[in-house]
C-alpha cells in the first residue's frame, strides 16, 4: 500500500480579490474555497495534508482545525518555494504527494483519485493534471512524445507557433513521487523575470534526469478553475450551485427553478421535498421529506422534520418538527425549537422559544423568551413583553392555553395550564391554570358625546 500525501498551496494574499478576506476563505456555496478542497482530499484516505499558509494563516487554522497540518510561507516567492516549505513535515518520506492550490474549489475527488491511479500505473515520477480548453490562450500547454509522455510543458509567451495550438493545459495540479519532488525542488532556480521559484521547472527537472512525466486530462474544465477575482469567484459559484442542485434532483428532490434556488454545500434534503424559486438554504442545514419550502424564504442551520411548510419565511438556527406550517412572512430566529404540527402563520415572529405540539400562532405575533406548551392558541396581536430596559425574562404559558387576541404577557409571567385570557389583556402576573384572566379597564360608553363635541 502506497502512502499518499498532500500540500494545499494557500499563502497567497489574493489581491485582485480586493478584499480584507484571506482570498482562499472566500466562499463557495457558503463554504470557504480551501476548506472545499481538504474534503475533496480527505476523501483520499491520505497519510497527511499540509496547508502551505501565509496572509491570515490564523484564520485559515480556525476553519481547518486539526484535519490539516500548517506549514507558514512568510514571502510569497512562487509555488515551488511554497511547497518546499512542507520539507520539514514530508521530505525523505516514501510515497505519492499531490499538489493542489487552495483556490481550485471544483475539482472532484473523482478527478484526484483517476490523476492518483494513473501516476501508480504509469510509474510516473509525476503526473499533471491537464485540462482541454477550446482556447488555451494564457495558459501553458502540455507536449506530449510519442509514447503519450509529457515530453515538456511551454508557457503561452514561450510557445512555438505549432505549439500554441495544442489545446491541452496545465491546470497547476500535480501528483509526483515525494522523494523525487523534494530533491528536485533543491535544484529549482529563481532566475528569472520575477524572480520566483516556480514548480513547473520540477517537470523539466525530472525530464532531465529521464524519468517518467505523464498526464491525465481531466473531460471537464470547469473543475479546473482557479479562482483570483471576483469574477473567477462567481464563476465557481454557479459552477457549483448546478452541481450541487443536480445532486438533490437526482436524490429526489424537486427544485422548481435551479437557476434561482441556492443551496449550501452542506446541507440535506429528503426525497420528495420540493423547493420553490427564490429560497437561499445556508449552512448545515437538514430538511425532511415531503416538505416544501419557499418561494423566497431563508434557512440557515437549521433542522427541519417531515411534510413541513415553510412559505416566504425566514429560520435561522433552530429545529423545526414534523407537519408544520410557518408563514408567509414568518421570522424564526435562532435557539428556538417548534414541537410537530405546530402553525406560525403570517408576520409571526419567534426568538429562543419553545412551541409545543399542535400550538398556534397565526397573526402578527412576537414571542420572544418563552416555553410554549402543547396546544395552545396565541390570538392575533399577542406578544410575550420580555424585554425590561436591561434583562430579557421568560414567560412560560402551559398547556393547552388559549390568549385572545391582542394581549401583552409582561415577563416574567406563567400562564397556567388551560387558563384563558381575555382579547385586549396586559398580564403582568401569574394566571392560575383553568383560570380566566381579564387585564383591562372597563368599557365606558358616553352617549351623544360627539354632539356635545359638533356644538362646541
């Protein structure tokens, strides 16, 4: 069994990227670029990964944990110099290292696997990972022998005029025999123009010494796309987004209009869901079967059960139960939890509350600090006041609970089991369960009042 390792090329500051953000934590699908393209090696089963870092090394760390070891590139001196400084960590270790940048997010761990079996089949002592592109320009081409070898790569200003027609590229992804690459990499020079150490010139290194140089030309180009711009960067994620769409289509998910549905990398979607235009699903995100969302609404990490409703809505970080109805226009936010068959209709707002199963809250209310229990009824206008100038406070209401419309629970307060409250009610103490609560002043009806008013 061959071991396998792998050096991420992510020091570069990135700064056509024109941003305060390290450029490999940009996002893709909701997930930083670099950390797309350690699960696609992960996937590999490898004995080690090695981040080459350099500008906002800390917050790559942060994203990556532990799944990576780091390696720093104070001076961004070209990729050969970048990978050299994975030496302490790798150098004289028997086996096979891929090299990929931190940028390339679309490339497939299929793609690394078949780049990977042809290096061990070929006994290559490094192979490229090439790309055809309907037009090569800017980019170096690869020149094959007769035996189907890499005889050399040419740059696009180097290329001979029968060389700048072949449309096979260099996409900047290499697999080599670690030993081999580490001792070539000592003989790379930094003379020229830029005065960089660049790896293309292991290839002409281990050419010159009569070993082995092969390819694999990968069918699809798109997965080769480095990202440097913003441009590059909504490329990758339209890219990504049709992958990502196509994979829940094919699992059973009905998506209305891909084009304009935006579903994170990570999250899950049970058969027979159906998601309308519009609707942005965001982070670790798990949705049942038989559930619609949309159109237009927001989920963000959150878990949602079965046959689930969430129409022009919004929920954040929350869990969400089986046959539910939220909105239209309802907002959960986060820390909140609806029990099953729950209903949270329009302009309905909840904040870090607990809904028990088979309570409802159809209209225009904000509960916000509160243990909802098991059916209750929250009328039109209702709200938990749980906000006093300096602390939050809980309000509980307990089962079975019905709130006329239009009423104020002022925290903290308990509502006891199958109590009442009367429409128009300030509560601002405990109501005993079975109980009926009225918190109002009495109706006063002054007769012909509007004619003394017209007569003055």
């Amino acid at each position: 069994m061959v071991n396998k390792y792998a050096v991420i090329l992510a020091a570069g500051q990135g700064t056509r990227m024109k941003s305060k953000l390290y450029k490999v934590l940009h996002p893709v699908c909701g997930k930083p670029m670099v950390e797309h393209v350690v699960d696609h090696v992960t996937s590999l089963n490898l004995e080690k990964i090695v981040t080459v870092v350099g500008h906002g090394a800390e917050m790559v760390k942060n994203h990556l944990g532990n799944r990576s070891d780091y390696v720093l590139q104070e001076e961004q001196l070209g990729t050969a110099h970048a990978v050299i400084q994975a030496a302490p960590i790798l150098n004289n270790l028997q086996g096979i290292t891929l090299v990929i940048c931190g940028d390339t997010p679309l490339i497939t761990p299929e793609t690394m696997e078949k780049l990977v079996e042809q290096h061990e089949t070929t006994g290559a002592k490094a192979t490229i990972l090439t790309a055809y592109a309907e037009d090569p320009s800017g980019y170096g081409r690869i020149i094959r022998d007769n035996n189907g070898h890499v005889k050399k790569i040419v740059e696009h200003k180097d290329a001979s005029e029968d060389e700048l027609k072949v449309t096979e590229i260099n996409t900047g992804t290499y697999c080599f025999d670690n030993e081999a690459l580490f001792e070539a990499l000592t003989n790379v020079s930094n003379d020229n123009v830029q005065g960089e150490y660049y790896l293309p010139d292991v290839i002409e290194i281990l050419k010159n010494q009569n070993e082995i140089v092969t390819a694999y030309q990968t069918l699809d180009l798109d997965e080769t796309l480095g990202v440097n711009d913003r441009v590059a960067l909504s490329q990758a994620e339209q890219i990504m987004q049709k992958r990502i769409n196509k994979k829940h289509m094919v699992n059973g998910v009905s998506i209305i209009d891909p084009a304009n549905t935006y579903i994170s990398a990570e999250a899950m979607i049970g058969r027979d869901t159906v998601i309308y235009p519009g609707t942005v699903i965001i982070g670790k995100t798990t949705i049942g079967e038989d559930c619609h969302v949309g159109p237009h609404s927001e989920i963000k990490d959150c878990v949602i059960g079965n046959n689930t409703s969430i129409r022009q809505s919004v929920a954040h970080e929350s869990e969400i139960g089986n046959d539910v109805q939220i909105g239209p226009f309802a907002h959960i936010r986060p820390a909140s939890t609806i029990g099953n068959e729950v209903k949270l209709g329009n302009f309905v707002e909840v904040k870090k509350s607990t809904f028990g199963d088979g309570s409802k809250a159809s209209h225009l209310s904000y509960i916000g600090d509160a243990e909802v229990g098991k059916d209750v009824n929250l009328g039109c206008g209702s709200i938990t006041v749980n906000y006093d100038g300096s602390k939050k406070h809980l309000t509980k209401i307990e089962d079975g609970v019905f709130v006329g419309c239009n009423s104020n629970l002022v925290a903290p307060v308990t509502i006891g089991k199958g109590a009442y409250i009367a429409a128009g009610s300030t509560i601002t103490e405990d109501v005993p369960g079975e109980a009926l609560s009225i918190a109002r002043a009495r109706q006063v009806n002054k007769e012909n009042y509007v004619q003394k008013l017209s007569n003055k």
